[in-house]
C-alpha cells in the first residue's frame, strides 16, 4: 500500500488515469501532508535505485519532463513539489520545489492529501478528488490541454468508500466497481484463504465475496483484469498481481 500511495502522492494526475506499476522497494512511511513533504528527500534518494514505470497509456499524456504539484495548506500557505518523468517511461525523481518547465500542474488541499495518505482505498479517493474538482489538473501547453480534455472522459467513476482494513495489512484495496458481468481474461480462479493476506483482510474480502459470483487472480504481467466488481493490488517479490471479484 505505502507504495501505491507514494506514486498517487508524486502524481495523482498519474494515478487517476490508470494504476502505475510500482516497486515494492520503495518505503514511503508519511501519513500526514507534513510528514510527506519532509520525507521527500529520502523518496527521491530511494528511487536511484527502485524503478518505478510509467505505462505506456499515461506516459502519451504526459510525456518527457515534469509534473508539477502544488498543495494549499491549512495555513493558507503553499507547498509544491515536482516528480520527473524520463524517455524511457521511468520516475527519476521528486523533488521539492518548482522546476524550470513543467508539462502539468496538479493543484489540491492539505486536507485532500491527508484523506489519500490515510485512505485503504487510494485510488477511488484521488478518483474521487478529480470528479469532485478537489483536484484540479492544468496543463502548460495547449497539445496537453487537448488530450487532458480527452482524457477525463476515460476516468472510472470511484466506487464508494473503502472500509478500514486491519492495522498492519499489506494489501492495496482498489474499488473497480462496474455493471459488466462475465469472467475477466487473463485472470484464473484461485482460492482465496490461501493468499497471504487473506488473514488480515479477512471481513472485507469476504465481504467482497459475499457480493460477487467468484474471485480470480490475474496473470503476472497482464495488468488489472476487466470487469470486476472490487478489485486489489498485491505483489509478489515486486511483481504486481491482481485478485478480482467478479459476476458471471
């Protein structure tokens, strides 16, 4: 989860247009806007060495260079910072601060902040943010605005709030709520209390269950299996995999 969170938080914008492959080498620790910002130095440090990629989809939007985030503190005050994206669809860095060029600047509170930072359900709350205009994405060049534009009308709509899972899970809990029925591709079906996660997640996923025909679990390099009614992220030796509940 932490670092799902890390790369919603070093670009929500990223984030929201689809989910990022992240490394698990990454230990992001901050729960609060303020911790975040001072951990920054420790991020950027990490990612000499742990590769976070940026898929092909997303990188056609953004491109080569910078993404600006600027965040309104409670304060009134402004704090920003800026994660740089490379050629070879890489982040190579976050650092505090405003760069020379950026290619978009996304805009949010501390208070939206803190909800992502604290949320067992990432993902939805940045959705969640960007269909309720607490995060708002501005492009610097008029090419970025077009596809921005475009790019809004392929966001998934958020699913309601996530329960709290278990203190100390391991698990990313991802809604990916929709009406389509049928048994995903490139997903196979599993058994469930046989994940090591199922211990500490036990009531939610269950209750995912509960509310869905079967649970599969996707093939390593597939990506988020569609449709399905919940979805969650986990990993093994920082391979990203997906378990999905789905109807038939």
């Amino acid at each position: 989860m932490r670092e799902l969170k890390f790369v919603l938080l070093l670009g929500i914008f990223l984030f929201s247009l689809s989910f990022v492959s992240a490394a698990t080498c990454l230990n992001v620790t901050a729960k609060t806007t303020q911790d975040y910002i001072t951990e920054i130095p420790s991020i950027n440090s990490q990612l000499a060495s742990c590769t976070v990629d940026v898929p092909n989809s997303i990188y056609k939007i953004l491109g080569e260079g910078n993404i600006l985030v600027n965040i309104t503190l409670n304060s009134g005050a402004t704090e920003q910072f800026y994660v740089t994206i490379s050629s070879n669809k890489v982040v190579t860095g976050i650092s505090s601060g405003v760069p020379l060029k950026y290619n978009f600047k996304v805009s949010f509170s501390e208070a939206t902040m803190d909800k992502i930072l604290t949320s067992n359900d990432s993902l939805n709350e940045a959705l969640r943010g960007v269909k309720n205009k607490d995060i708002k994405v501005k492009a610097n060049s008029f090419s970025g605005s077009i596809k921005w534009f475009f790019a809004k009308f392929f966001l998934p709509n958020p699913g309601a709030p996530a329960k709290n899972t278990p203190a100390g899970t391991n698990a990313n809990q991802n809604s990916a709520v929709t009406g389509e029925v049928g048994k995903p591709n490139f997903c196979d079906e599993t058994y469930l209390p046989g994940h090591r996660d199922y211990a500490q997640n036990k009531e939610l996923w269950d209750g995912y269950s509960a509310n869905s025909d079967k649970v599969c679990q996707s093939q390593y390099g597939k990506g988020i299996p569609s449709p399905c009614i919940q979805a969650v992220q986990l990993s093994i030796e920082g391979k990203p995999y997906y378990l999905c509940w789905y109807n038939e």
